[in-house]
C-alpha cells in the first residue's frame, strides 16, 4: 500500500499549530502523510491502526504523536461503514509545523528540544500514564480556547512532550 500526501487545509495558512476536532461515521481510510506533525487523541473509535510498518489494534483513548511525513492511517472496523450503524469515529487533532516550531522553540533557545521530539516523533510515539492524561486534558481544553489561551495550552503540551519517556515508539528505526 503506497501512501498518498494529504495536504492539511490550515497547513499554508496555519501559525506554529491548529486544533481539529473530527466527528464523523468513520475516520478517512486514506494511509496518507503530510508534513504537519500530529497529536491524536482518540476519543471514540476502533479498528486497525497503520504508523510506518508499525500495524495494530486501536481503542477509545489512544494518544499518538505523529512526526512530519510519516504515513499513517487509522481504519475503523466494518461496523463503522454500516449505513445503519450508531458508531462514531471522534477524535482531536493538533498540527504542528515542524519548520515554524524550530524557528519559534530557537527563539526561546529550545531548539535542542524541539529536534529531539521531532526526532522521536518521526517513528509514531503512542503515550501513556501520567504523560497521556496530562496531554488529553490539553487538547480537550484547547477546543473551547481563544487563541491566546491556546498559545498556552500548546507550551503546556509541549513541555509535556518534550519531557515524558512515557511512550512507546511505534515504527522501526528504518522508517
């Protein structure tokens, strides 16, 4: 399966990052990438979940963090393809330009930081413990906010991010 580029709508207009909020009968079941970074939260959904080479199950409250161009696809189940089915794929994204993070996080001399997540990223990070529910209530509550209350919530995450070793790494290193 070759993966396809899919542009993020925000991408060329988007700051350092954007907030999306997906609701829909089923998730897109294109494996695509795109240059964004992206931290998913999966609020209600299951299936197969596609990272690189890396394939398994995914669940209600799977928290992954995507680097730039790595392909990924979340499928959901058949149930969720039923016309008369009351599934619903509800998830949160935050995108992040990689490019416009290392020239704001050098800014703050937080370069060494940003490149070691980005880094890691690049291999699909899926997120647990104290980690995961800090960053769920971050991006739960980063919906609802006015922009500069966002611009916080995002340094919050990213200081979370960029600290925690709870995670496990998702593709292989050759990804």
């Amino acid at each position: 399966m070759k993966p396809v580029f899919a542009k993020i709508q925000e991408e060329g207009h988007m700051g350092v990052f954007a907030i999306r909020v997906i609701d829909l009968p089923y998730f897109s079941t294109e494996f695509h990438f795109h240059r964004a970074c992206q931290l998913v939260y999966v609020v209600e959904s299951e299936g197969k979940r596609i990272i690189g080479d890396s394939v398994e199950n995914f669940n209600n409250d799977e928290l992954i963090l995507l680097g730039p161009d790595i392909p990924h696809v979340w499928h959901n189940d058949r149930k969720y393809f039923d016309r008369d089915s009351y599934q619903h794929a509800r998830s949160v994204a935050l995108f992040i330009d990689p490019d416009k993070l290392m020239a704001t996080m050098t800014q703050f001399g937080l370069a060494r930081q940003a490149e070691q997540l980005l880094k890691k990223s690049k291999r699909g990070m899926k997120f647990s413990g104290q980690a995961k529910q800090s960053l769920k209530k971050i991006l739960l509550e980063m919906t609802d906010q006015q922009p500069f209350a966002q611009l916080i919530s995002f340094m919050r995450a990213m200081d979370v991010l960029t600290r925690t070793r709870e995670f496990e790494l998702l593709a292989s290193r050759g990804m």
